[in-house]
C-alpha cells in the first residue's frame, strides 16, 4: 500500500458517520496548463500545503481545481491565456472520489475545435454549468482582497459562485438570464416594438431571475445564521443583497404575486429603458452589502487585515454551510492566506480547517507558514517534488 493510500484509509476510517459524504480529489493531471507541460500528482483527503518560490506554479494548481466547476476559475480569464505558452490546448484530469467511488472528470480546451471548453465526466461530456452536481470548490485568493471596495459586479460574482455550489441550477440560471438580458436591450437599443418578442422574453426574465434572487437569499440567510451562531475565532458579519427587486420579492407573501408585478415592472420601465437601452429593475443590479458586526461599519470601510478576516469568515461559513446542507465535504482553494495572518490567526484558522475535515489545498512560500498544522497534512514543495507529511502519528 502506497503511504498515500495509507493516508486515505486512515482518514477514511475517521471521517465515517459523520453525516455527511466525503468527496476529494485523488489525483490530478495537467498537460499544457500554464507553466506545465505536464504535471502528475496525488493528493490525501487532509489539509495540503503547496510550497514553492514565488512563480513555481503554486496558485496555478488552485486554478486547474478552480476550473471543476462552471465559469473561468479562480482567475477569470480568457482560456487561451491558460493554455501553456498559448499553444491553443489543455487538459485537466481529476480523479475524484466520492462516496467511496472513483469518478474521473476531465476539462480540456482545443482552441482549433471549439473556443469554449469541454468537460467529460466517466467519458460522458457534461455541460460544464452542471460541475457543481458533481463537486463544490470554494476559494479565497489574493484577487480577493478589493472584493468589498471594488465594483458590484465582483461582488454578484462572489455569491453567484457561491450560490451555485448549493443550488446547481443556479450557473445555467443566471448563463440564461444574462442572455435574455442582452436579447432585452438589443431590442430596446434598436427601437424594436414587437410586443409578443417582449412579452416573451420578459416572461423568462421573470422566471430566471426569480429563481436567481430566492437561490442567492437561500444562501445569504443560510450564511448569516451560521457566521452568527458559530464561536469562531474570526469576525461575525451581517449580509444583505440589496435592491428593488429584491426588496420587493422580500416584501412579497406569495411568490406568484411577486412575479406578476415582476414582470409588470419589465412592462412598465420598457419606454423608460428604451433611452438607455438598459434594463434597469432586475438582479443583476444587486448589490452584496457586509457589514462587520462587532464595529458596526460596512467591510468597504474596514481595514485591510478586518477585511481579510471577514472573508474568512465568510469562506468558512460556506464550507460549514455546504456540508451541512448538501451534505457533502467541499473542497477548500486557499491561496496565499496563512502568509499574511498573525500567529493567533495562524492558529484559529488551522483549527477551523481541521475541524472541517475536508481536503483543503493551501499555498505559501514558506513552509513556516503552516505549522500550527500538526497533524494530518500534507507538503508539496513544488520547488524539489519532495512531498510529505508534517507530522506523522
Ligand atoms: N499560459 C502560460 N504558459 C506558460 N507559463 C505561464 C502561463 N501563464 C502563466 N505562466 C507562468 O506561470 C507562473 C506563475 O505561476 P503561479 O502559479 O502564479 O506561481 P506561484 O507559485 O507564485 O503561485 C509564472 O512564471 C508565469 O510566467
Ligand atoms: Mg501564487
């Protein structure tokens, strides 16, 4: 038996009964990724630490996980930009073990064949909004850090990735609406009055987006009540999803009555829309406000460090969320948190992730920065493929 194996019986074994399904990734395989033409590794279902220089390609094996569930992983960008040396291609191989079973999920670009990626579970292909069916990845990384002073959009991103972890209808609802959207204001750009075009797609803006609101609300309440109930080490927050037409669907008793005035709002702003050729009361407006409760002031005003840690929380909450509510072990992307906390939050932070019992991958320059782990994790250092564990028991 490989020391891995060992690893993961053993961990297997202490994880059984808790209620809920262990799911972790068991190996990874990456050709024309980035910097690495080819890449192999096997992981253990514990907290792992990848260390290396700055540039080894640390946060680009967090993207490669990042990029197991819909959208553009964790650094949003074009996928020819992560083709190695932009030669056109790459894959992703992952095999993944849940509930005891090995699945192998593949996602792979063949810019010569399509610009859009493929992804293939058990040889199937897969939509790639449907990923989250299959596994919940949740990440906090460095792009991170302006979440709370940048724009809104980010912001809509941020509980929309969330969200579609617990509900995965979500990320093909919110691809559908964001097209009806455009489709809207193309036809109030180019002056078209064709009432039956309008009355249908305002019909289906209505219907998406109406899941998209009471999803997202689902979410946020699920995450309120966990981050204000739990005595964490880290700071309780208060989040609200703010705007018209969320306060309406929260004034609202009956969800039918919500969405016929919905959808009688689309009808009346149609001439008002029509100047800007925008549309103007939906979700997509929203906008995620986070209060830092302890000092009552909204996380924009907080320092650098109190908006860390709020994410954290937050992030946390999820993960603590998720597995109760899905009843699933998610998997943790944390890139280059422990570097930047003090000792005392080192520590919390680690005992959180350990608590949690899920498989999370964690990077640093330094392998210093992980050692309020002692127990049950697992070093990669990229910099002389040396891997192993901390602490052996
Ligand atoms: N498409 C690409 N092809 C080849 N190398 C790339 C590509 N994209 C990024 N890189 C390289 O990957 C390295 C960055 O890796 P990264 O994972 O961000 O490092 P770190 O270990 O500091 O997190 C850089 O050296 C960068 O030049
Ligand atoms: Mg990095």
């Amino acid at each position: 038996m490989s020391e891995l194996q060992g690893i993961n019986n053993k961990l297997e074994k202490t994880n059984a009964n808790q209620g809920y399904v262990n799911n972790y990734i068991l190996s990874l395989k990456l050709s024309n990724f980035r910097n690495y033409q080819s890449y192999k590794a096997e992981f253990p279902n514990c907290p792992i630490a990848l260390i290396g220089k700055n540039g080894v390609g640390k946060t680009n094996i967090l993207e490669a996980i990042s990029l197991m569930q819909p959208g553009r992983g964790i650094r949003s960008v074009s996928l020819e930009d992560i083709a190695y040396k932009n030669c056109g291609n790459f894959g992703i191989h992952i095999n993944l073990i849940k509930d005891a079973e090995k699945h192998e999920i593949g996602s792979s670009l063949n810019i010569n064949h399509s610009k859009t990626r493929k992804v293939k579970i058990d040889g199937k292909f897969i939509s790639p909004l449907t990923l989250t069916d299959y596994l919940g990845v949740i990440s906090l990384t460095p792009l991170m850090d302006k979440l709370f002073i940048e724009g809104s959009s980010n912001r809509r991103k941020f509980i929309d990735k969330i969200t579609w972890i617990f509900f995965s209808t979500h990320a093909k609802n919110i691809r559908l609406y964001e097209k009806l959207i455009r489709e809207r204001n193309n036809l109030l750009k180019d002056n078209i009055l064709d009432k039956i075009w309008f009355d249908n797609i305002e019909k289906q803006i209505v219907k998406y987006g109406s899941n998209i609101i009471s999803d997202r609300l689902k979410v946020i309440k699920l995450l309120n009540n966990e981050i204000n109930t739990n005595s964490s080490n880290f700071p309780k927050a208060d989040m609200v999803v703010k705007g018209e037409i969320e306060s309406k669907f929260n004034n609202s008793s009956d969800l039918d009555l919500f969405k016929d005035s919905f959808l009688r709002d689309l009808f009346d702003t149609r001439s008002k829309d029509s100047f800007r050729g925008i549309t103007s009361i939906v979700p997509h407006r929203a906008e995620l406000e986070v209060r830092y409760q302890e000092k009552e002031i909204l996380a924009n005003l907080c320092s650098t460090g109190e908006q860390k840690s709020l994410l954290i929380s937050i992030i946390l909450a999820v993960a603590k969320c998720y597995k109760n509510y899905c009843n699933l072990s998610p998997i943790l992307l944390l890139d280059e948190v422990f570097a930047h906390l003090d000792n005392n939050k080192k520590e919390s932070l680690s005992e959180e992730i350990k608590n949690l019992n899920v498989q999370a991958f964690m990077s640093g320059t330094e392998e210093s920065d992980f050692m309020t782990f002692n127990e049950n994790s697992y070093i990669i250092n990229l910099d002389n493929s040396n891997n192993r564990r901390i602490h052996e028991h």
